[in-house]
C-alpha cells in the first residue's frame, strides 16, 4: 500500500510539475514579447459546440504594395511604434488571405484567434454600429498571436473590456 501511495505522489508532483512549466511559459511570453492591438473582425466557425470563447480574425496591414490578384501571402508578423505589420515572407509562419472589411479590402490572418471569456458574460464580438472589436495579443517571433485582452474603439478612443 505504502508504494502504491509513493508512486500515485510522484505522479501528482510530475502533473503538476508540467502544468506549472505550461503556465511559466506564457508567463515569460507576455513578459518578453511585444504587446500591440489588433482591429478584429467577428468569426462564426458555425460549430455546434464552441465552448465559451469567441472566434475573431485579425486584421493586418501589410507592409509592402502586393499584386492585386494574390488572395493569400505567407507573413511575418512584427510590431512597429506599437502597431502590428505583416511582411510578405515565403518563408513566414503565418498566413494571410484577402478579403473584404466594413466593404473595403483588407488582409486578415488566415488562423483565427480564439478569446475565452468567462462563462456568463455577453458576447464581446457583438458591436454596437459605429464600434469595432480590438484585441490585444503578443506577438511571437514564430506562431500566432496570444490574444490576452479585447477592447473597444469607440469615437472616445480605444476602451478595454471587463469581461465578468
């Protein structure tokens, strides 16, 4: 009995030993990446179960002029005087594809971000007319951004969210 109690600490102290390297981890990620915000647009994956999160599509300038047929770039996100740049890179981490936004055209991050909200609170993604949904995230040298809070630009300027 006594070694079967030994070994079942060992494997409570190993879980918790790798959780805890996770959290320490984007820990050090919110510490040493840059932060910037991003203007988002809403993102239905129109999946049954979601979970209480909200999907949304980045939006992202991109650096250079690109021909007018190209609908999806390879880029390297960078943030520059706090904003966040997409340079075309055919050897960049993430993807972006064209579209249009608010009816103009613009480049989105093809992987949208998910924001997990807490369990009763109302659904940020749903903007008064006039209002746009922003999200601030850190910004990797490889991988996506971290989303680690939304905000609202309002005519005021741009407003964090308190989600409860």
């Amino acid at each position: 009995m006594r070694g079967a109690t030994l070994k079942g600490l060992a494997v409570l102290v190993l879980q918790l030993l790798l959780l805890g390297s996770v959290g320490a981890k984007f820990m050090l990620e919110r510490i040493q990446y840059p932060r910037a915000w991003l203007l988002t647009v809403p993102y239905d994956p129109s999946l049954p179960i979601r979970g209480r999160y909200v999907r949304l599509a980045a939006v992202v300038p991109i650096e250079e002029p690109v021909s007018d047929t190209a609908t999806l770039l390879r880029v390297h996100l960078v943030v520059h005087e706090g904003h966040v740049l997409a340079i075309p890179d055919e050897n960049g981490h993430e993807r972006a594809r064209r579209t249009r936004c608010a009816g103009a055209p613009c480049w989105v991050l093809d992987e949208p971000l998910a924001y997990f909200i807490p369990e009763h609170a109302v659904d940020p993604s749903r903007a008064k007319p006039g209002e746009a949904l922003w999200v601030e995230a850190s910004i990797p040298p490889q991988g996506p951004p971290r989303p680690l809070g939304l905000g609202r630009k309002t005519p005021e300027g741009l407003v964090p969210l308190v989600l409860d």
